[in-house]
C-alpha cells in the first residue's frame, strides 16, 4: 500500500494505529443496492452503488442517530470504505455503533451483489516506532466539559498546555447536556434567583446520605457561581431556567439552579476549546493518552498514540484527567456497577484515566456510581421501532413522562408512579429491576382522552410557563416550554402508533389483563394485583404500598390493555479516581500524588450511590471541578 493512502486512512481513524489494505479480488454483481444495519439509536440505511470491480460510492440514506456523536461516523465510514475498497475499516472512537451500523449495511448490499465480504472484511495492519517528543507545563487528558474549562484555566494563567483528545473534536456527555447548576451566579442576581447553598448542599447529602466528600462538595457549591461567570466571560452563552422546564414535573417550584445552554453543549464546549487556542494552548485531536510515568517526583511523562500510529510523549509537571468515566467499557461496568447494567450514553467513555491514575498509585473512590436518568430503549428495539415509526418513536419516550402504572418484569408494581419525572430516582429505582427493565400499563380509555385532547390530560406539564417562556437547548435541540405546552396539548392518536409496532417486542396489547400477562411473560396473579391494588388505590385515596398522591394517577380500567418496555438510561458513571477538595489525586495513604489532577466524571466523591434529584448536577461539577484543577495546577507550579 502506498504511504500516501495509509497516511490519509489512519488520519480517519481515531482508535487503532492500524491501515487498511484494498482487497485484489474486487468481484461484483453491477449494480445499485440498498443494504441495512443496527445503530445506536435504531437501523441505519445505505445505498451502494458497484461497478463489476469497484466500489464505486456509499451513502447513508435513512439513520436516527445522534448527530453530535454520530456525523464523523456517517461522513467517514462510507468515505473509507470507498477510498480502501473494503469493510476493514476502523470505527470513530466515540461512534463505534454508528460505524459498525455502516459497516454491517454496507456488507449487506455487498452480499446482495455476490461479494466476498470475509476477504473484503480482512484487515492488514502496519505500525510505526516513531516518538515524537515535546514539553508541556500541563498536560489535559480529554477534551469534554471538564478538560476544556482546565486547559482554558492553566492556559489564562500564561502556562503552556497541551490537551489531548481520542476523538476528532470537541465529546462527551458535556456536549450532550442542557445546563449546569449554580447557586449564586450574576444570572442568579440579577433576576433575584439566588439559591441558598445550605438547600444544594443537603440535596447532596440526601442523594448520598453522607457517602460522599463533604469538602469537596461544599467547595463545589461554592464556586458554582464564579464558574458560570467566567465560562460567561469566555464566550459562552446560558439561560437561567425554572425548575421543572425539562419536563421533571416534580421539580416545579424548586429552585432555579439550571443554567440552560442557549446554543448548546456542542457550540458550548467548542468555543471553550477554540478561547483554549486563543490563549496559547495546542490541542492534540484523534491522540488517545495511554500512559502516565511518575517517579518519587510525582508525573513527569504523558504517552499517546497518533493517528498515524507513532508515539507521542510529552515531558510535563502536572496532568489532569478528564476523559468522562467508563460509561463505555462493558469489562469495568461488570466489575464496578454488577452484571446488570446499562452502557453509558457516550460509548468513547471507556475508563482510560482511572486506569491510568490507578496505574501511578492513585487511589480508588466513587466507583460505584453510575447517572440512571430517565428510560429509554435497547438499540435492537430502537431499531424495530425506526424501521417502522421513522422519527415518531419520540413519542414513545414521551409517554414514559407520565404518572401510568410500572411493573416490573415479574409484573410486580414497584414505585410512586408520580415520580417518574424525577429522572434521577426513577432511574434508579428502574435500574435495581429484574433485567433493568418496566412495563408501562395504559388502558384505551386513557388513550381516548389523549387522542382528543392531549396528553395535557393526564398532566399539564408547562402551564406554569405561558406566557413566561423558558429556552434552553438539550441533547444539542430546543426545550422550549411554549413549544412543549403546544406538543402536550396536541392530540395525539396513540392507539395507532401501538399498533404499527405491536412486532416491535415494545408494545403489547390484549382485550385483557390476562392476555396482557401472557404476552409479557409476567405472572397473572402478581399483574392482575397489581392493578386491583393501584385502581384501589384511586378509588380510595390510599395508596397503602408507596403513598402516591393518587389524585395524579391514571385508573386502568378498561381494555384494550397496552403495555410500553422501557429500559434503564445510562447517562453514564460518576466517579473512580480519589481526590481532595482541591482536585489533587490522592494515593491510598491519602497523600497527594505530586502533578497529578482529576476533574469531571473520573473524580470520586461528589456522589454517594445516585445523581441528585435537582437540576445541573453532574455538568455543574465538570465544569467547576475542571477550572479549579486548571487552577490548583498552576499553583503548584509555583
């Protein structure tokens, strides 16, 4: 293969230092073929044209994938595959379902023209011996929303900073986000909205009931507020927003802690980087850090491969650590969080700075937490889903918003179904089920209401807001509660959405309870008394298992009976390396290990077991946690 084309493959590629070599015996059936596979969020469609010996183009026609982590991987995967002339492709780091979605759709045409995918699917790879050796004051290991607010930090504070990151630009939950929280932030002041820090600080406790570093969290608190002016200060744009406006019913008339991103976590965090650059730092895409080295000294030495699979290895007098928990490794979920678990949402999350702070003797802390928040579904039944509804499949997440009866997978009811907008505990109460999944119980009298009405009619989430409306972006796309009331109030014609995907292993439906546990695969008796127990419950204005306010609840009465699957959300972990107040990894004898920081979701101790039930947590804490180690690492260079 020619150094040119390697070159060009393995800038592509943000994992392997591999490069991939064109198959010889190109054979093909000419043609134009449709070929599908299974993304993150559901099938992925690809049209591949072939000539008798060539690829000639890949496109990805239909997807519902996420577009802040996903468009490297559509524009790139097709790309490489024409450009080597073959399947052994590598995937995006961050978008390894996507690709692999692209991938096997690709295949799938290729089979339909009489191709060899085994001999298309082989992969040759080389690799370079090379070093290339530089100096850094600091260096910042992940360039979420913690790395990019250190590197920001050291860099205003005239040091010369190096941050790495795996991917090709700006990733992690940051980008995802809606908003961070602070207590006393001059968005706060000005509107007359200050938060008491004594009410943030026991939303804390009572999350952790104690397990967690009371220090660090109150330092947190504390700063919250600088934090949102300086990232103010430094281009970017947020809303004060009510509590409640993300549809957590049950946060109406709490604080108002969130500080909403206005053009959202992707903009949000890339302009961060590009003030980085405009102070002098140097940010290293596609250049994963695998290694530290610390002598008696503490660290001194940063290794990371290129994308052009040499070496990287920078001196340095200080590190932080930044790169989002291990949400993404399924080995490490196994070990930490027990054998059932939910992958995080950002997949290149797989624990590469804990095990490297444990590797120089950091000590471990907080390993055992994980952000349940909300349900969603699995991507096989994502897939069905979007094979069928195209992108109506929101509507189906949507009804999990509301106050319908939940079992279990053993048909058992199992919670205050009023809660379940308080994404965090319900998430959590979600996750401790049998095969961390609930059916949600809807009756068709239910479905009438909201087939002429709305779903306002089961609740009226964003009332509250007419006329006082409420905007931020999340997951990258408008949360406007003027456009939300107008969704709520819409009707909406479930009953025909559950029936185009009753195949889906989604949505059940039978003309009884008996039938309904049947096709559940639950018990008859415990479902049958479950529901008598919550209908009860209604009638009586007692709810004697988990003291609902029944008023809110919605009767199941009259069949047809459907049930909707949802399973755990993973937002990802929270927690790993041990630290102090001042962001300082500390070894087991609690001493501080000499240069070495950590910030976001690879430091313990901010959470006990669960997130917070308030809004801006865990976003609140990467930001924060990230410009005091930026901060504290440049103090110690003194």
């Amino acid at each position: 293969m020619k150094k040119s084309l390697c070159t060009a493959v393995l800038s592509l590629s943000m994992l392997l230092a591999g490069c991939t070599a064109p198959s010889k015996s190109l054979s093909f059936k000419e043609g134009t073929y449709t070929g599908s596979g299974n993304g993150r969020n559901g099938e992925i469609k690809v049209s591949v044209v072939l000539t008798k010996d060539k690829i000639q183009s890949v496109e990805v026609t239909e997807q519902t994938e996420t577009k802040e982590i996903a468009e490297s991987a559509l524009n790139k995967i097709p790309e490489e595959i024409v450009s080597s002339q073959s399947l052994a492709v590598d995937t995006v780091s961050g978008a390894t379902l996507t690709s692999n979605g692209i991938i096997e759709a690709t295949k799938d045409s290729l089979q339909q023209a009489g191709a060899d995918v085994d001999a298309l699917s082989n992969k040759q790879t080389s690799s370079s011996s090379e070093v290339e050796e530089t100096t850094a004051d600091i260096v910042v290991v992940g360039a979420g929303a913690a790395g990019s607010a250190a590197a920001l930090k050291a860099a205003q504070s005239g040091k010369y900073v190096i941050l790495l990151e795996k991917t090709e630009s700006a990733m992690g939950a940051g980008t995802l986000a809606g908003g961070m929280f602070a207590a006393d932030s001059r968005l706060q002041q000005a509107q007359g909205k200050t938060v008491d820090k004594g009410w943030v600080y026991d939303q804390y406790y009572t999350a952790s009931h104690g397990y967690m570093n009371s220090l660090l969290v109150h330092k947190i608190i504390d700063e919250a507020g600088n934090t949102v002016n300086w990232l103010l200060d430094n281009n970017m744009e947020l809303n004060l927003v009510d509590a409640g406006t993300g549809g957590a019913y049950n946060h109406i008339g709490m604080p108002a802690t969130l500080h909403g991103y206005n053009e959202g976590g992707k903009v949000a965090i890339t302009k961060l980087v590009k003030e980085f650059e405009n102070a002098g730092g140097e940010v290293r895409w596609s250049t994963p850090a695998y290694e530290l080295q610390a002598d008696e000294n503490g660290v001194h030495t940063v290794l990371a491969k290129k994308s052009d699979g040499s070496t990287l290895k920078i001196s340095t007098s200080a590190v932080i650590i930044a790169t989002g928990g291990y949400g993404g490794n399924s080995e490490m979920m196994k070990e930490y969080i027990g054998d059932e678990y939910t992958s995080g949402e950002v997949l290149q999350n797989t624990g590469d700075g804990i095990k490297m702070a444990y590797s120089v003797g950091a000590a471990k802390a907080g390993l055992g937490v994980t952000q349940y928040f909300w349900q969603t579904f699995t991507p096989e039944e994502m897939g069905k889903l979007t094979s069928t509804l195209k992108e109506k499949w929101f509507s189906l997440a949507d009804l999990s918003m509301f106050p319908m009866l939940r079992v279990n997978g053993n048909g058992q009811r199992y919670s205050d179904e009023t809660k379940v907008t308080s994404f965090a505990e319900h998430g959590a109460e979600l996750a401790m089920q049998p095969g961390q999944y609930e059916y949600m119980i809807i009756d068709q009298a239910a479905l009438d209401k909201i087939a002429e009405n709305g779903t306002y009619i089961l609740e009226d989430h964003y009332a509250k807001w007419i006329g006082n409306e409420q905007f931020y972006m999340e997951f990258n796309e408008p949360n406007s509660t003027d456009q939300l009331y107008a969704q709520q109030h819409t009707p909406i014609d479930y009953t025909e959405i559950f029936n185009q995907v009753l195949d889906s292993g989604v949505v059940f439906k039978a003309d009884t309870l008996e039938g309904l546990a049947q096709q559940l695969g639950v018990s008859q008796e415990n479902l049958q008394a479950s529901v008598d127990q919550y209908n009860h419950a209604i009638e009586t204005e007692v709810d004697d298992l988990y003291n609902a306010n029944t008023s809110r609840l919605v009767p199941v009465v009259q069949g047809p009976f459907y049930a909707v699957k949802y399973v755990a959300r993973n937002l990802g972990t929270l927690g790993g390396i041990r630290i102090n107040e001042n962001m300082q990894v500390l070894d087991e004898q609690a001493n501080i290990i000499k240069g070495l920081y950590a910030a976001g979701a690879d430091a313990g101790g901010m959470y006990g077991k669960s997130y917070v039930d308030f809004e801006g947590g865990t976003l609140g804490f990467a930001y924060t946690s990230g410009k005091l180690a930026g901060e504290q690492a440049v103090e110690d260079l003194k």
